[in-house]
C-alpha cells in the first residue's frame, strides 16, 4: 500500500502531466455545466 507521501507525489505529477497536456493544446476544459448537462442527458 502507497504512503500518504507517496499518493501525493503521484498525485502532483498526474496534475503536472495534465497541465501540460492542456498548454500544448491535446486537451481542452470543458466547463463543469456543460459536462453536467451532458451527464444529465445520458442518464435519462
């Protein structure tokens, strides 16, 4: 099992990784209405 200190690493590098993702444009934010709505719309 991860040590607290270790989650949290992998956790920052995760952020990092996706920040990165966004700044070099292969991902873009969704705003959260929009994934909400959308959600809302499969589940009915």
């Amino acid at each position: 099992m991860c040590g607290q200190t270790e989650v949290e690493q992998l956790g920052f590098q995760e952020a990092a990784r996706r920040a990165d993702e966004l700044d070099q444009g292969e991902t873009v934010r969704v705003p959260a209405d929009e994934v909400d709505r959308e959600a809302r719309s499969l589940l009915k």
